[in-house]
C-alpha cells in the first residue's frame, strides 16, 4: 500500500514540475512577444493604433498566464497537504529543493509503515 503512494506520489510530482515548467515557459514566450510587438512598430514607423488589438490580447494573455501559474502553485500547496493526510510525510519528489531538516525517507518511511501497521491492528 505505501509503495504505491509513493510510486503515485512520485508520478504526480514528475508531472506537476513540468506543468509549472510549461507555464513559466509560457510566460516567457508570451512576455517576449509583449515586448516584441512595440518593438516591432517602432521599427516600422507605424501609428500606435496599428496592432493595438494584438497588443491588448497578448497583454492580456500574459494576465491570465500569470493567473494559470497561481492555481498551479496553490495546487502545489494542496498537494503537499494531501502528501501528509496520506501518510508520505516531507518527502521529496523531484522538486530539485531539499526536504525540511529532521526529515528523511527513510524515517518518514518507517513512520508511515508503523502507521499502517497500527491501522491495521486497529481495524
């Protein structure tokens, strides 16, 4: 049962790093187009009308990126919670940071395999 968290613990990080990975991504792309769109009509001489539409909608991208990328870092947080109520502890999966001082796998991993032993013997 534990192996099996951990074994989706560990699917369920991989994937929501490369999710705020595509989205950090995301804005930069979209942040270099913002930026490249004025460029672009002061090379041309152009009036400030021309492509303002453009403008305004990929300005407006970068918003709801930006957006996008804070539900993810609250699902991020959620997940950490959800990482505890199921008994994975401070573990970590991928996210190229340390653990919490006092945490170890395998410390976390005895705790929580005397958890289930315990909920076992209860049950």
């Amino acid at each position: 049962m534990l192996k099996q968290r951990v074994v989706a613990a560990e699917k369920i990080a991989t994937e929501l790093h490369e999710a705020e990975d595509a989205i950090d991504q995301a804005i930069i792309k979209l942040a270099k187009l913002a930026g490249t769109l004025p460029v672009a009509r002061f090379e041309t001489n152009m009036s400030a009308i021309v492509g303002q539409d453009a403008v305004a909608k990929v300005t407006q991208a970068v918003a709801a990126a930006g957006q996008v990328r804070q539900m993810v870092a609250e699902a991020h947080q959620a997940l950490s919670e959800t990482q505890r109520q199921v008994g994975l502890g401070a573990r970590m999966f991928g996210a190229g940071t340390e653990k919490p001082k006092g945490h170890s796998v395998t410390n976390d991993r005895n705790a929580a395999n005397e958890a289930e032993l315990q909920t076992r013997a209860v049950a």
